[in-house]
C-alpha cells in the first residue's frame, strides 16, 4: 500500500508538471488526459520564454558582479581629466557647454552629467556611478546579447565578464569621462551588427545606426571605429540585393541625424580641436610597432578565441567580420599617428573595440557548445581558462585578491593635495598653480604666442582648483619642469614667489621634481635667497605641494635685495 501510495502522488506530480507546460483542457478522466497532446508550437514557446528568462538572469548576475568589481575604485581622489568634468557640471547649466568647449570635448555627455549631479549629489563616489552603471549596463548588454546570438549561455556569461573584468573597461569604466557612453553604445552597435549579419531586422539596424551616432555625438573619435558596423551592413545588403535607391522614412531621419551631428559637432568643438591637433602629440603619439602591439591583450582577447572557433563546426562569419574590423582600426589609428595625419594613438580613442574582442570570447565558448551539445563541460572549461588567462594577465586577478580599490587607481590625490594646503595656509600666503595641462604652455610663451591667451584659457588652466577641490585666488605659473622664473608677469596673472612670508605651489608633477625645482628657486629667486627661506616639498602620489616659508620680514629681504643688485651693478643709489 505503501508503495503503491506513493506511485500515485509522484504520478499526480507529473501531470501537474506537464500541464503547466500544455495548458491543453483536461477532460475529468485520466484516461483522456493521457491521450491529449501538447502543440510543438506551445512547447517551443514555453522553451523560449524559459530561455529568455535564464538570459535575463544571466545578465543581471554579471550586472552585479561589475558594480561591485568597480565600487571599491570609486573612492579615489579626482584625477586632472576628471576635474574637468567635474568643473564643466559644476556650477550653473548654462556654464556646461562654453567649459566642455574649452577642453576640447562635446556638450553632450557633461549636460548629462549636469542633471545627474543634480539627482545624486557632487562626490566621487556619486558622479562615477554614472559611468560604473554605464559600463555595467554594457556588460549586462553582451551577456543577453552573445547568448541570443550563439544559443550559449555560458558564452554569453564569458562576454559579459570580460566587459566587467577587462582591465581597461574598469578604467575608463570608473571615471567621469565620456568614454563609458562609448563603451555602452559599443556594446549596443556590436551585438545589433551580429545580428544584422545573419538576419534582416529593421529594428536592429536602426537601434545599430542611433547607437553609433550616440557615441559620434559623445566622442567623435568613436566614429573611426563604429563607423564600420553600419557600412558593413550596408556592403552585405548591395551584395544580396544590388543596389536600389530606396530611402525609408527611418533611413532618412538617421541620415538627416548623422549630418546634423556631424555639423554641430565641427562647429562647437571639433573645428577649434582640429586647429590645435598639434597638442595630441603630447600624449597620443604613435611608438614603435613594438610597443603598439601592447595595447591590448591580444593573446586572449583575440588569438585563443580565433583558434577556438576554428577547429569547432560550424560557420561564424560574424567572428571573423568583428575581429577584423577591431584589429583594422586599431592599426588604422596607429598608422595615422606614425604618419602624423592626426595623433590618436591612445586607448580612450579606441574603447569602443572593447565589446568586440568580449564578443569574440564569448563567440569561442559558444562554438563549444554548439561542437559538444548537450555537454557542458567543454564551454564551461574554455571559458574559465579564458578569463582566468585574460586577468592574470593584465594584473586584475592579483590585484583584485590583494587590493581591490586599486585597479583603476590613478595616483593624482588633489583632495589631499588641495586640504593640506587649506588647513596650513596664511590669510596673506599666495598660492599658485602648475596644473600640468598641455595647453600649460601658453604661460610661458604669452608674449609671443599667437592668438593671445583669452581670459576663458586662463580660467580653464585654473579649472583643478575651481570644481569640487576648490581654492581662492589662486595664480597661474608656467610647468615648473620648465624651471622659468616666477618673477615674470604672465599676462596679468603675475606669480612672485617670496610676495608673502609664505609661497604655495601646487604642481602636477613628481616628488622628485618638485623637490629639484625647490632647490633650483632657492638659488635664483632673490627673495627666496635673502629670506632665509626654507621649503617643503610633499607628494601627493602625482600631484606635489611645495611650500616656501621666508623667516625674514619682507621690508628687510627688499633691502638686503636691493644692496646686493648695487654691489652688483656697481650703482650707487
């Protein structure tokens, strides 16, 4: 009786099991219930929905896991580029655009991050949210993504952690910059190109095309990557249908889109940034091939996934198409820089190939489950060796076991810098200011630059003490790496170290420097040398603090100045 009792609820369980799958009617008789079918097409849908939802989840699981990769990075003082972006959203929203211009950068993103400071707050760990979001909404994006495109779920979890756990994705992941819009678009545009690839959607090529002009509009460098995905398309559709000149109502809007982007975008900043390219070469110079070739991991990120797909069945054009549109314009930028058409050689130019190389990684280990269905060890076991391969590699792995807040660490500690020097300054001590900018120069060639430096220069060289480090009358000095003497007036923003009994500098620079440049002064200020003046020099990881400290009063320093320049000159005064 036991066991026959028992037979009969597992019996029950079952039916009840499988009428949550058919939802065919169940007549009153067992009998009858086991001579109904279940549809195919209500099975397959019922499959699909499951499907759907073990991606959806999938998603979410690697949303998390790069928020809280990122989270601990978060702390860190500003960085200079980020004091900028900081200083545009500072202040009112009419201040946004005229100080993104200044710094070369489009109004866009900044009037984003303007309402956002207004909703969250000012601080670090508020402003970066933007950006940690972003990314992980990327990452999120490539995992729902690769798995609707290859049927893997495991490759699709392998894509999104690479965008989580990529070293430069938690970079520029982490930092109030335009380039995470970048990263999300890209990952956006990339799975909507694979997809365009092997079917015709409307949709996917519209929301392809919106999300490569959304990264044009963001960053235009973008574009010299992006622009790819929506011309390959195009080249694939001549090539089925020939060429027919039929504009949609849709196609029309997008075109009209792209040229007013375009148009307003040379206008407000890419004409002025064209102008002075000249500056890139500062940071964005193109090295050896060499040394080019480390810009990215290639090895795992490209190489291992390109040998997997090869000896799995089965057809992946896709792969190929996005590998080499990510190695194309990665060695198209390098080209252009050695060649010196335009300095671009830099990775937040090319961020955008980074949902391209995770798509590649997560094509690999579908690959492996389309070559061993129904086993999921052999995915599972690439994957895992891939990413493991892939942060040891660039450091993640270490770091992240030791000291998870420095793997985006940029070691420029202005809050400390700038709070060191408010706590121990004079109400009569000046403070000047070596922000360390490429556009640094025009302080020491104002006489003779041409145009003439704008007040607008001035106050953008000032932008690392305007924003959330901020610091009142403060005056600009040329790069003190320069060693040029404080003496000289700088177009109306004179530095005279010495005018007070204490002088502060605030530099961009090494310890090392700042401290040679102390010693330096010393010897050649007159103020300093007749001041008994004793100097301080501490570091801030890359920015420095040196402070000039004069035991002498200022009366007597002019006069024993003023002695030694007779006994000099030989004029009796």
């Amino acid at each position: 009786m036991c066991r026959r009792s028992r037979l009969k609820r597992l019996a029950e369980s079952s039916e009840t099991q499988v009428d949550r799958v058919c939802p065919a009617k169940r007549s009153g008789s067992r009998q009858d219930f086991r001579h109904q079918k279940c549809s195919p097409k209500v099975l397959a849908t019922s499959a699909t929905a499951k499907s759907n939802r073990g991606a959806v989840i999938a998603a979410a699981i690697v949303f998390l896991v790069a928020m809280v990769i990122r989270l601990p990075s978060c702390y860190e003082s500003f960085w200079v580029d980020e004091l900028h972006s900081a200083w545009c959203v500072w202040d009112a929203l009419a201040d946004v655009a005229p100080r993104a211009r200044l710094g070369n950068q489009s109004p866009i993103y900044f009037g984003g991050l303007w309402f956002w400071k207004q909703a969250f707050g000012c601080g670090e760990v508020a402003l970066r949210m933007s950006s940690v979001l972003m990314t992980s909404i990327a990452a999120a994006v490539m995992t729902w993504g690769v798995n609707r495109w290859t049927g893997s779920r495991i490759g699709g979890v392998a894509a999104g952690l690479v965008m989580a756990l990529e070293s430069n994705a938690i970079f520029f992941g982490t930092e109030i910059r335009p380039y995470a819009v970048v990263i999300l678009s890209a990952s956006i545009a990339t799975i909507c190109f694979v997809k365009l690839l092997e079917s015709d959607s409307p949709y996917a090529w519209n929301i392809l095309a919106i999300s490569v002009l959304v990264a044009l509009a963001t960053q235009p460098t973008s574009f010299g990557v992006l622009v790819w995905l929506p011309a390959l398309v195009g080249l694939k559709r001549l090539r089925e249908e020939g060429f027919k000149l039929r504009l949609s109502l849709s196609n029309l809007l997008l075109i009209t889109a792209l040229v007013a982007v375009g148009w307003a975008l040379w206008t407000t900043t890419l004409g002025s940034s064209w102008r002075s390219r000249g500056n890139w070469a500062t940071f964005a110079m193109a090295p050896e091939f060499r040394d080019a070739v480390a810009i990215w991991d290639w090895t795992w990120l490209l190489v291992i996934p390109l040998v997997i797909a090869l000896f799995c069945p089965g057809k992946r054009p896709a792969m190929v198409c996005v590998a080499l549109i990510a190695v194309s314009a990665t060695f198209a930028f390098w080209i252009a820089s050695r060649l010196d058409v335009v300095h671009l050689w830099h990775r937040r130019y090319l961020v955008s190939t980074l949902p391209m190389f995770a798509l590649l990684v997560g094509g690999a280990v579908g690959k492996c489950r389309i070559a061993n269905r129904g086993w999921l060890a052999a995915p599972a076991f690439v994957a895992i060796v891939l990413l493991l391969g892939l942060t040891w590699s660039q450091g993640v792995l270490q770091t992240l076991c030791t000291r998870p807040h420095l793997l985006a660490y940029r070691g420029e500690d202005w809050r400390s810098a700038v709070g060191w020097v408010q706590s121990q300054k004079g109400e009569k001590d000046t403070i000047s200011l070596d922000p360390g900018l490429i556009e640094s120069r025009i302080l020491s060639q104002w006489r003779t630059i041409e145009p003439a430096p704008t007040i607008d220069d001035l106050r953008y060289l000032r932008y690392p003490v305007s924003g959330p480090y901020r610091l009142e009358n403060v005056r600009l000095i040329p790069p003190i790496g320069m060693r040029v003497s404080r003496r000289e007036s700088i177009g109306g923003y004179g530095v005279r170290v010495g005018h007070a009994r204490s002088s502060w500098i605030i530099a961009r620079t090494s310890g090392e420097t700042a401290s040679q440049f102390a010693v330096n002064e010393k010897q050649e200020n007159l103020f300093l040398r007749f001041g008994s003046t004793k100097s301080e020099v501490r570091s801030f990881g890359g920015v420095s603090v040196i402070r000039f400290q004069m035991d002498v009063p200022k009366a007597e320093v002019q006069k024993a100045i003023n002695e030694f320049l007779r006994a000099r000159n030989g004029v009796g005064q």
